[in-house]
C-alpha cells in the first residue's frame, strides 16, 4: 500500500491553490461531477472564495511530491450537541489513487482535524448513485443519522440568484 502524506493546503501557495483547482476540476469532469470542467468564472473565483471563508479547511493528499487528492471541510455548530462540527463539503480523489488508500488516509486526516477543533462530528452529503464513495464513507464509519428509524435524512437545496463570479 502507498504511504500518502498529508497537510493543510496553504491557501496562498500557487503550487497548492493550483492542485486544488485540478483536483475539483478532475472530478467535475467525471459524470458523478457533472461532466463538465470548471467554468473559467469558477476557476478564477474559487480560491479567493475559501480565502474570504473564514472555517475554510482544506487537505491535501500526496504521493511523494504529487498532488492527489483533497477534502474541503468548513466548519459548522450543532445545536443540539452546543459543539462545533466539520463539515466535508467536497471530497475527491484522482481516478488513479481511487482504491489505493489514499480516500481512508484523507477521511482520517479528517477526524484528526475535527477532533483537534473540538468538533462532535464529522458530516457530509453524497449522491446516493456514487456506491464506491458510500462504501467508502461506510468502512470509516459514516452513516445515516436517521437508519433504523422510520425516518429518512433528505438533503434539500433552493438555488439563490446569485450575480456572476467576476471573469
């Protein structure tokens, strides 16, 4: 098995803000992403955005010196707990690496992180037609809040007219 090493992305670093780029690209491009790369808007805004976020997180994983993978995590409160939670908001990892390890060694960094902060949990939302992520999130111990129950957790959005990031 590889050994992965991974760190905090430093958010000023051009060779980390790049990687970052490619790795949410890379999986945009992918069908479960959409299929479609990054619009250049997107591409352009997306890291002075995490900067401007004040409980962005971002980590990076790497196989020696090559970028591979990534988890962007922002910080969140429940209500019920009165503790802070982190939320993993994206999660990918580059195609080749997929089986490898390195997803286990991310969500791990993950915990690591969200128990250094004091957090009561770890969440995060995935399509229910990615199976090899579920896998993934199950084998580390993610599950439905509401399984066992009569109940099921639905995540809902409402799209915000939003003017466009500046080109």
């Amino acid at each position: 098995m590889i050994q992965f090493n991974i760190r905090e992305a430093d958010l000023t670093d051009n060779a980390d803000t790049r990687a970052i780029i490619q790795i949410i690209d890379s999986y945009a491009l992918e069908p479960l992403g959409g299929g479609k790369p990054l619009p250049p808007s997107v591409r352009k805004q997306l890291i002075p955005g995490l900067q401007r976020h004040p409980t962005t997180l971002v980590l990076l994983a790497f196989d020696e010196d090559k970028s591979i993978g990534l988890a962007v995590c922002f910080m969140g409160f429940s209500t019920f707990q009165a503790k802070p939670l982190m939320n993993l908001h994206d999660f990918a990892v580059l195609p080749e690496y997929r089986g490898k390890g390195a997803g286990n060694a991310l969500l791990q960094a993950v915990e690591n992180a969200a128990v250094e902060r004091g957090c009561c949990k770890v969440t995060l939302e995935v399509l229910d037609t990615n199976m090899r992520a579920m896998a993934l999130y199950q084998r580390c111990g993610f599950s439905n809040p509401a399984a066992g129950n009569s109940e099921t957790t639905i995540f809902l959005a409402k799209p915000l007219p939003c003017p466009p990031a500046n080109s």
